[in-house]
C-alpha cells in the first residue's frame, strides 16, 4: 500500500463522514483499504479503532505470539547480521529482536541495506505473520516503523515529555497495510475532515459526561494519554448503542404502523378441533406464549414476535396452533424453513398432527426450488388459489412465482438462517401486513435479544414435554485418549443392538466440499489439532461399514449435495425405522424428529458452535428412549475450542450455555450478516460486557422517540441510523 503520507495534504473542512475515502487519501490508497477492509467512505475508514495502544517505552510478550497470524508488536532490536545464502547467490540479513524475555528473528533476503537502519539498541514497530524456522519464531520480510532516535527537537521540553508519553494505536492490520500505515491514513483524513455534527442529543450526551462525536474520533485516534482515548472509548460505545438502538424501536413502530387483518379463531372451528384431538396437554409455557399470540393475532396491528425455546420444546406446536387460528378467518400461513430436508420434514409431521380430515382441510403444500416441475406447477396453483392454507418451503418461497390469495401469517423457522431482508420478501407477498412469527432453537441472552432482535417482541418456552427420558452427554479427547476411538463404534454398536437408531455427524462431505445447503458447515475456527483435516461424512460413512460390529447395520449417508428426492428418501427411510445409522452433516441440526434415535456422535466437535452442538444433541432423547450423545474432538488440552465442546457437555440447558458461548466468544462477532440479517458488526460495544450501557441507551433511545418518532429534529441522528446499518437493511427500512 502507497503510504497516506505521501498523498496530497488537505485544508481543514474539505470533507465530511459521507466523503468518497479517495477524496481524502487518494485513489490508490483508496482502492487499496477498500480492497483490505471493504470501506468505501470516510465515517466506514474513521469506525477502524485501534485494537490496543502500545507506548514508546513498552515492548511486547514475544513468546506468547501466535502462529500464522498477523502480529504488531512493540520491540527492540539486538543483533544485526548479513550472511550469504548457501544454496544460491545472495544474502539474508536476520535481525534479532528482543522484549527483554523473548527474541524473535526478522529476516530479509539480499537487502543489505536494512542494517543501515535496524542497528542495536534502536525500538519501533514491527508487522508481520509469524512463522517458525528450526523452532524459533520469525517474521520474514516485515514492515517496521521505528522510533525517532532522540525526542522530538523543541525549545519546549514538556512537548517532548508529551511525544514520547503518547499512546500509540495499534490497529487490526492486514499483510498488505500495516497499523502505522492506517495510523498515518487516519491523520490525513482527521487534518482534512469538517465540522461532525453529533447523533446524541446534547442533553444525553451532557448527562452523561461524554465527548463530542468529532472529538471523540479525534482522541481514539489521535491520542495525547490514556485517558484521552479511554474517554473516546466511552464516548463511541455509547453512541453505538444509541444508534442502533434507536434503529431497532424505529423499525419496531414502522411494523407496528401497519393495518393487519385480525385473526381470530371461530368457534368451533379448525384450532377447537385440533386442540379436541391433541392427546397430551400443552406445557404452561406453551399456553402462555399461545396466550401472547393469540393476542397478537387479534389486533389491527400486524404481529412481529420471537418464539425462542429449548431444543424440543414444541416451538413448532404452538406456530401451529397460530397457522390454524389465521386457517379460520379464511387466511394462509407460510412457514419458512433453513432446508429441503426440514422443509418436507415440516409437511410430513403437520400432516400427521392434524390427522386426515383437518389436513384435507388445510392442504398443507411444500414448495421447494428442487421439486420436480409438475408437481412445483401444483403447488403454485394451490398456493394461488387459496386452496392450500398452510404452505411450506425454502428461499424458493420468496421467488416471484409465488403468490398467495390471503398471506396472513408468515412463520420463520431458526431465524438465525435467515436475514431480515429474507423475512421482508416474504411479508410483501400479503395483500395486507401479515402477523409474523419467529421461531428460534438458540437461547438467546436478553442482551443480545435487545440487540439483535430488538424490533420484535420476544416470548419464551423453557418447559420440555412430559415424557422426555432425557440426554447424557460425554466428551471423547481423542488428544488425551486416543486409544478410546474404537470404543465410539463400539458405544455406537450396543445402541442399535437395542432396536434402536443413530445419527453420525461430521463437519464436511469429503475433503473437497465443506459446505452443505449454502450453509458453512464449520463456522467456528478449525480444530485445534496440529491441523489435521477435518472428518468427512465418505469417509467416516466408509469406517462404519467396515467396522466388524457394524456389518449388518444399515447405514446411509445425508448431506446437501445429494439431490433432494434422495435426501427425502433417506429421511423418510430414517423415520421408518429402515435405517440404523445416518451419517451426515448438519443438515440434521433443526427439526428432525425421530423418537427411535438415541445416540448422536458429533465427530471434531470442536469445528462447531455451542449453540450447534446443543441443537445436533437436541435431535436424541426426544421419546421415551433415552438419549447418549458422544462429542469426539481432537482439539488440544485446555484449547478455547476443547472449553466449548466441554461447556456443552455439562449441561442441557440451553439458555445457560448461550451465556457461556457469548463469554467463551468474548470479542466475537454477535452482529453477523446470518444473525442479524446484514447489519453492520459490532465495533466498541460488546453484549456480555455492556448489558447494563444497552439498557440505558434503550431508554434513551425510547424516550427521544416518543417525543420526535421521525427523528425530524434530529437530523444527525437520523443519519447516523442510515449509517449504522447496510444496503439491504436501509432498503428494507424505507419498505416498512
């Protein structure tokens, strides 16, 4: 990258957060952070804070650097020496640096003139990916900054007192642009930005003790001490709440702004005659939040709730319950689900719940992108006509062919598929606003619930079913225990020898193809284990069927690529009782119900989510057989990835183990594209650690919005909310 420095220098003013980034560093360092980090104006460029501030005097833990990834760190160089190369002409310099502990090597090839610049005793800044030769740890070819050699020449001492006492921001870097090379990008724009007008109100702001936005920028990037950014720190986290929460209680009144049809249930009619002919009770849990929806439904306003709930807890009964009370004012509900396999899954278990007369009734229709074309054609037809009243499928719900004669209620299932762009396609396809209802297997902590889903009304289901033989849940660390691989299989056999089923899960389909349904199917880094690759559903499904006390199982494969038809076959197949093992990816995580399964092995564990492996062992223990699920990982002792894998292991509830992962992701993306349908990450605010501030900026939020609800006397708040979010989400704002 073209060092800012070198561009042009600009007067004070000549551009504001919504500038081209060109406009104040130039093309060429323009297109290269775009390249880096996707940043397209000035405001995006000025929200990349400093991940940490190092001193002049501080030098950094060399032995505590991890390998493979991009490092900045703080050093001082101790020897200096140019040696030939053996195999070819040339030379290497090799400069030792040192934190007074640790000593890392930085190499050079036929760049004799480094040593005229990295001479002992001389300290900067160093960048680079760390690597290893002959055991040591090195960077080679590193970028560096070093420090002036004597404090800046002033008449005024306390000046150089203030210069040499400065914090340094360290930023995320990439191997083509270095921290200081963004510090001197940020200190170009901060000389050429104009006046910021500022999104909190001033009596928010006052009360609280916070800087003004263009200060703000200017202490966490420009800092003269550690209260400077500190304070700046404060300033920001705030405000990044404000924003994005008064985006969230925005969005919330635009839903709400909409007139809906009612829905009532008529007496006597399709949800009397279902509840006459349930044979078990609702749980408390499932009448109050049936009680919620209800109500919802009822209203002139359209319905926007979260149903979260335990793995197995009648989440879909109670949507049920909803999709036959809309039936009965003569409307039609859509539930929209992550895949095929859940898709028709759906069809087939409403179906069945309902029972002959109701479900001729209601005509329950799937509608997929890989139904064959006669029996697509159909169901569009259904569908159009209003004969079918509770519609089923996947994204091809959203296409343009799909049309529906009364949408009154759209369904989502696992929210955390989908985005709000998706949610929003579907709700247009109602003549009127339909009611809609989310419905989430991952426990969701308040916090993030506030956050992330804070246009919606949420409602709970923690009760399970009575009936429920229950889950024990055993890790397997093959890392400790290698020698316990063969008992899996064995574990496995004893299971079946009792007439019952089993499900394999592996993280990928063979080695070439790591993704199934478009989802990824190791979202969380890589297994901690020397970097061996990942176990494969071929592979593994090879194993099985070569395993002596497996020969005579019947054991099938499932995952995306297998055509859909297929995919229906071995789940209905599954259901049946007609096969013993599947072995596949997570396109079993939601949904699938077979009451006879009562192991589950989840083979490297460790190459998912916390949230993940609870809903993969959600899929055993569902009747009165009880479940086992074996969680096999290679991750090394006293790993992260081992800690999540044992978390799961030592509990079955969900709700706490949504806790622990947010504390075991600790600086982790909550805000992604899949959770939050296309907003923004977060930058300075944290949920875990900023509960009580999100609470507070909510209230804020709230109370500015009663008095002002289209934000027209607060222009840069208004703008500061276009900002907060992308695209996708502005575009699917300005629909509401």
């Amino acid at each position: 990258m073209t060092v800012a420095a070198a561009e042009p220098s600009v007067e004070p003013g000549s551009f504001g957060l919504e500038s081209k980034l060109a406009t104040a560093l130039g093309s060429r360092t323009a297109q290269a952070v775009e390249r880096a980090f996707g940043y397209r104006t000035v405001g995006e460029f000025l929200s990349h804070y400093p991940r940490r501030y190092a001193m002049r005097g501080e030098l950094t833990a060399l032995d505590s650097l991890p390998l493979d990834e991009n490092v900045t760190i703080v050093a001082e160089v101790l020897e200096v020496r140019e040696r030939s190369m053996r195999q070819r002409r040339g030379s290497i310099v090799e400069v030792k640096i040192s934190d007074g502990n640790g000593v890392l090597t930085l190499t050079f090839f036929n760049q004799s003139w480094r040593q005229n610049e990295l001479r002992p005793g001389r300290r900067g800044i160093f960048a680079g990916k760390v690597g290893s030769y002959k055991g040591a740890r090195q960077l080679a070819h590193p970028d560096y900054e070093l420090f002036d050699e004597e404090t800046p020449r002033t008449v005024d001492d306390a000046e150089a007192v203030r210069w040499a006492q400065a914090p340094i921001p360290i930023y995320p870097a990439t191997s083509t642009i270095a921290s200081w090379q963004l510090a001197k990008s940020m200190a170009l724009v901060l000389d050429g930005l104009g006046r910021v007008a500022d999104p909190l109100p001033a009596e928010v702001r006052e009360a609280r003790g916070l800087e003004g936005h263009r200060r703000a920028l200017e202490l966490i990037h420009r800092p003269s001490s550690e209260g400077d950014w500190k304070s700046a720190r404060r300033t920001l986290r705030f405000t990044e709440a404000f924003v994005l929460q008064t985006a969230l209680l925005q969005r919330r009144a635009a839903l709400r702004s909409h007139a809906a049809i009612e829905r009532r249930p008529k007496p006597g009619g399709l949800l009397e005659r279902f509840d006459a002919a349930l044979g078990f009770e609702l749980t408390d849990d499932q009448h109050e939040v049936g009680r919620e929806i209800a109500d919802d439904l009822a209203s002139a306003a359209p319905m926007n709730r979260l149903v979260q709930g335990e793995v197995g807890s009648g989440k879909t009964l109670v949507a049920l319950r909803a999709m036959l009370a809309v039936a009965d004012s003569g409307g039609q509900a859509a539930l929209l689900a992550p895949t095929e396999v859940l898709a028709a899954q759906h069809v087939r278990s409403i179906a069945k719940v309902l029972g002959p007369e109701l479900s001729a009734e209601l005509m329950p229709t799937l509608v997929t992108g890989q139904l064959p074309a006669a029996e697509r054609r159909k169901a569009l037809l259904r569908t159009a006509a209003g004969q079918a009243r509770i519609i089923v499928g996947t994204h091809a719900l959203m296409g343009d062919r799909v049309t529906f004669a009364d949408l009154g209620l759209v369904v989502v299932d696992e929210q955390h598929r989908f985005g709000v762009e998706q949610r929003e396609a579907l709700r247009l396809k109602g003549r009127t606003a339909p009611h809609v209802l989310v419905l989430t297997a991952t426990p969701i902590p308040r916090t993030v619930a506030m956050t992330v889903f804070g246009d919606l009304d949420v409602s709970t289901i923690r009760q399970l079913p009575a009936g429920r033989a229950g889950i024990t849940s055993q890790v397997v660390p093959l890392a400790i225990r290698p020698a316990w691989r063969s008992r899996i299989w064995e574990r496995l056999a004893e299971e079946l020898s009792q007439g019952r089923q089993a499900f394999v899960v592996c993280p990928a389909i063979d080695q070439k193809q790591t993704e199934d349904d478009g989802e990824p199917v190791a979202p969380i880094e890589a297994a901690e284990a020397e970097g061996a690759p990942a176990a494969t559903v071929l592979a593994t499904l090879a194993e099985l069927r070569e395993h002596p006390q497996l020969g005579s199982a019947r054991i099938e494969p499932l995952h995306g690529r297998m055509a859909a038809d297929e995919k229906d076959r071995v789940m209905r197949a599954f259901a049946a009782g007609e096969v013993d093992v599947l072995v596949a990816t997570t396109v079993i995580e939601v949904g699938v119900d077979v009451p006879n399964a009562s192991a589950m092995v989840v083979v490297d564990a460790d190459r998912f989510g916390v949230s993940q492996l609870h809903q993969l062992r959600g899929r055993v223990g569902r009747g009165g057989v009880p479940g086992l699920c074996l969680l096999v990982t290679r991750a090394a002792p006293g790993s992260l990835a081992l800690q999540r894998v044992e978390a799961v292991a030592a509990t079955l509830d969900g709700f706490e183990l949504a806790q622990v992962d947010l504390e075991l992701r600790q600086e982790g993306d909550v805000l992604g594209a899949r959770q939050s349908g296309g907003r923004s990450s977060l930058k300075l605010l944290r949920v875990v650690r900023d509960a009580e501030l999100i609470g507070e900026a909510r209230g804020h939020a709230a109370a500015l919005l009663d008095d002002d609800p289209g934000l027209t006397r607060h222009e840069a708040l208004a703008e500061a909310v276009r900002r907060r979010l992308d695209d996708e989400a502005s575009e699917f704002l300005s629909k509401s």
